[in-house]
C-alpha cells in the first residue's frame, strides 16, 4: 500500500489527517519545543515533520515498511531520522532517552499492542507524555456502512464488539488487516504498562473543516478514531 498511500498524503488529500485527527494530535501533543520525540509507525514521516516544525529538537521515526522509511528519510531536515523496526521491540533504544512519543494509528496494526506500550513507557523520560490516535473501538468493531437501495447512508450496525482481532478491510482498493480490541482493553494495557490516562478524545470534524472536506460529514454521525493522552509519572 505504501506507494498509493505516499502519494495520497504528499499530495495533501488525506483528509482524515488534515480535516480530522491531526488538530487534536497536535493540541494533545502540546509544545513540544525543545523535546525528543519518538514516532511509533511514523509511515512516510508526516508528523515527525510536523513535530520538527513546531519546534521539537530532535524527532526519530520508526515504522516496519522500508519504502515508507525511504520515502520518510528522502524528505528529512537535520532534526528528524528514520528508522526501519518493529515498535513492539525497542530493544536498541536506551531507557528514558526520549521527552514525548506518539503513535498516529499505529496501535491498531499491531498484533502485540501492550508489548509496544510497555516498550515507550521504558523509553520515556518520567513525565513524558504518549499520544495514541488509534481507530475507536466501536468503529473498528463493525463493517460498512448499512444503506438504502440508492446508496444513501443509514447506520453502522454495532456487532462481534467483545470478538476481539483479526478484522480485514480495503483501502484505497487494496486488502489489509488490522486488530480490533475493546476499549477496556487498550486501557488495561495502558495502565498495567505504568501510564496515567490524562485524557481521552474522540475527534469529530469541525464547521470550517467540514466546509473543506464535505465527505468527513460521516464523522458528525459515527466515530472512527480515539486519541488517548497517556503521561509517564515523574517518580
Ligand atoms: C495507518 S499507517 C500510519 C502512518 C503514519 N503514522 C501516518 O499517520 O501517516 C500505519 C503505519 O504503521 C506501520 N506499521 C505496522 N506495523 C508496524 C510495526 N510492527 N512496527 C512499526 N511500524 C509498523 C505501517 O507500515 C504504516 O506505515
């Protein structure tokens, strides 16, 4: 998927990202000037970018698939690297070593999601702070849009909530797969990993961004991402 997926967001017509999650990333990241930051799934490098940008010292991005991280590294400045590894083994990075981490959907594609939260809660410095965005696990439960004989759409039916895993899906096109868990499962995770749970946001599109992107009003209906703001305690 990597060379559709590259070129959609280069060309700024991702509008889950621009239209819908990267606001309240942002905000939930907070000011990041000055910070170490580590990218979990960080895909083409995107937000490690943005991070850069908004004045953070130095930002690594990991993420499994090596034409993302070449697409990713082709694009750095001098305070972001990339790196291709698993988020779910941090074993080559050193305790406490990074002031901020972030995961942009990310979590859902892994099949050991607590084995990488335990391994950012090692790296993080006590304070740090770990951004998930993830697919909301009500919407990552269900299927397609149920509609009318004319297309129009009508609900979600909410089913197999508490059969938790492998769920298969297209985009743009192609089959992949991801996880689904239930929300008491990521929450579980998090904290049995040592992390306080700061805030929970389930983004939903904006007046101004829905006159942008006029396909996100699907967002003012069913949720589709939860972003969960979890913070490392100092001692
Ligand atoms: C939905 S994309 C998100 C990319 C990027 N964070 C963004 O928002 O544009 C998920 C990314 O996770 C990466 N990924 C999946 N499993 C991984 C793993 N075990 N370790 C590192 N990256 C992984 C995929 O290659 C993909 O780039």
């Amino acid at each position: 998927m990597a060379p559709a997926w590259i070129g959609e967001t280069r060309a700024g017509k991702n509008a889950s990202r621009d239209g819908l999650l990267d606001g309240p990333m942002l905000e939930a990241c907070g000011d990041v000037r000055g910070l170490r930051v580590l990218d979990c799934g960080c895909g083409e490098g995107r937000f490690c970018r943005m991070l850069v940008e908004r004045g953070a010292e130095y930002a690594l991005g990991l993420d499994l698939c090596e034409p993302m991280i070449r697409a990713a590294q082709e694009l750095a400045g001098g305070k972001d690297e990339y790196r291709q590894a698993d988020v779910q083994d941090l074993g080559f990075l050193e305790d406490a070593s990074f002031d901020h981490a972030v995961s942009y959907l990310n979590q859902c594609d892994l099949p050991d999601f607590a084995a990488n939260t335990r391994e950012v809660f090692r790296v993080l410095r006590p304070g740090g702070r770990f951004v998930v965005a993830n697919l909301h696990p009500m919407r990552s439960a269900t299927g397609e849009w149920q509609r009318t004989e004319d297309g129009t759409k009508q609900h979600f039916i909410l089913d197999r909530y508490f059969n938790e895993g492998e769920r298969h899906w297209k985009m743009m096109e192609i089959d992949f797969t991801n996880f689904h868990r239930t929300l008491s499962t990521y929450l579980d995770a998090y904290l049995s990993a040592g992390f306080r749970i700061d805030r929970i946001i389930e983004p939903t599109v904006t007046p101004e961004n829905l006159k942008r992107y006029p396909g996100l009003d699907d967002e003012l209906r069913v949720p589709n991402f939860i972003v969960f703001v979890l913070g490392k305690p100092m001692g």
